[in-house]
C-alpha cells in the first residue's frame, strides 16, 4: 500500500532557490558570523545542510 504522505521532515524542507533566514553561527574559533552581515561584505557564501538521520 503506497501513502502520498511525505516524511514530515520533507514537508518543512526548504525548496531550492529559497531565500535562507538571517541566522548567526560561530566558526571553530568561536567567532560569530552573520548571514546578512557576510553577503554585505560582498563573501560568497555556501549553505551546506545535512541529514540529521541516515
């Protein structure tokens, strides 16, 4: 028996070409970078999300 349902961590996944909420995170140096901040700056950013079960 097949569901149409999806798993409910698809149904909030962000959808390619998104726009990405404003968030602050440190680096391994504890320095915190801001998302808003960096592309103001003009640094190309790269948003990396990984499964949180496999």
């Amino acid at each position: 028996m097949e569901s149409n349902l999806e798993h409910p961590r698809e149904q909030s996944a962000a959808q390619i070409g998104a726009v990405a909420p404003d968030f602050t995170l440190p680096d391994e140096n504890n320095r915190a970078h801001n998302l808003a901040a960096e592309l103001r700056a003009g640094k190309p950013i790269i948003l990396f999300f990984m499964r949180g079960e496999w």
